[in-house]
C-alpha cells in the first residue's frame, strides 16, 4: 500500500515535507519550525498559562487518606483533655 504525500494523525500532519500540528487553544494548523510550536501565537500560550493557574487542567493524583488527614489537619481521633488545656 503506497504513503500519501499527505496524512493525518490526531493533531498531527505531514503534508509533503512540512510536518504540522494543530494549536491546542484553538486548533489552528502550527507548523514544527514555528516560535510558538506548539501554539500557533502569543495570546494562545497566555491562554493555556490562564488554564493551569487557574486549574482548569490537572494531573489526577492517588492521595492516601492519612495525606488527606495531614493536609487539611483533621484526624478521626478527639483531643484528650490535656490538649484541650482542661
């Protein structure tokens, strides 16, 4: 089976020579050589930037009920006396 000049993948292209790829913000054809790779301008990056310090995007995570405990300060146990300072 003969290759295509052009084929598609995803949200990659290689047309000819010139291999592509699509901008994640708002799927414009990127190609490879470009500054921006892989967004096709400055106001896309800024954009994907917002997302991940707003949390729109995130790496899920397995957290064990005692990280849980310790990151927000709560247990199951109650306090003896003595710490209440009874």
């Amino acid at each position: 089976m003969p290759i295509s000049a052009s084929a598609q993948f995803d949200n990659l292209s290689v047309e000819g020579i010139m291999a592509t790829i699509r901008c994640p913000i708002c799927r414009k054809t990127v190609p490879f050589n470009d500054p921006n790779m892989p967004f096709c301008s400055d106001r896309c990056r800024v954009i994907d930037l917002g997302n991940w310090a707003s949390e729109v995007y995130s790496i899920p995570a397995s957290v064990s009920e005692n990280e849980m405990d310790e990151a927000d300060g709560s247990s199951d146990r109650l306090p003896t006396s003595e710490e209440l300072g009874e």
